[in-house]
C-alpha cells in the first residue's frame, strides 16, 4: 500500500510541475505578443537565450546567435508600422522534461497595408530557473 502510495504521489507532483512549467511557456509567448505590439523588439528578444548558440531559422535558412538574430528583427521591422500588431496561436506546448519543452503554433501581423502570418515551432530550454527559447523554426 505505501508503493501504490508513494507512486501516486510522484505522478502528482510530476504532472503539478509540467503544468506549472506549461503555463510559465504560455507567459512567455504572452510577454513575447505585448512587447511586439508595444514596438519593444528588445523586450521581445529577452524571451530567447542569449548565446551564440541560438539558432534561428526562417525564410532566408539558419541564422546563428541572439545577436544576429536581434539585428535581423531590427533591419526587417525597423518601427511600429513594420511590426504591426501581432496575434500568437497556440496549438500545442508540449513539455518534454524538466528543462526541455516544445511548442508549435500560429502566427498572425495585423498592418495597415497587409496581413501575413505563418507557423512557428520553439525549442524551449529551462535555463538558470527561466524558460528561454533556444531554437525558433517560423515560416
């Protein structure tokens, strides 16, 4: 009886932390759509990790690094106009351990002159207690 005991428990406590660390994610993507709508690209980069090792992959193929990747939301949506408002669709968070979650989803630009949007899938990394992007795949 205190097996079956002790395995409940686990189970419990186990899916109590995945959705705990389900909704930190969802927070993250939520800061991620009020600093873009804000106009705060900077702000909206703080979601993703700082490293070199970032990898960032959209139309142009892979880019490696926050840096590089900072630079190129700057050079391609250089003021509010450009960013739009934007709207996040999540379809799924998938959180595969303790540091490691993935998430797929929609995205969807509201500009003056047009509407684009797309799909994007995260890589998230539990770094330093924080949920971090590490690798982000948006077409």
């Amino acid at each position: 009886m205190k097996k079956l005991f002790l395995f409940c428990l686990v189970i419990i406590v186990s899916n109590s932390s995945k959705a705990q660390d389900r909704q930190a994610i969802l927070k993250v993507m939520h800061d991620q759509e009020l600093a873009w709508n804000r106009g705060d690209i900077n702000s909206f980069m703080q979601t993703y990790w700082k490293s070199d090792s970032l990898l960032f992959v959209g139309k142009t193929g892979p880019v490696f690094g926050w840096q590089t990747t900072l630079n190129n939301y700057k050079k391609r949506y250089p003021d509010k106009a450009a960013m739009g408002q934007l709207k996040f669709t999540i379809l799924q968070v998938k959180v595969l351990d303790a540091t490691n979650a993935f998430l797929y989803g929609g995205w969807q630009l509201k500009r003056a002159k047009d509407a684009p949007g797309g799909y994007y899938t995260l890589w998230f990394r539990k770094i330093k207690g924080e949920w971090k992007i590490v690798c982000d795949h948006t077409s």
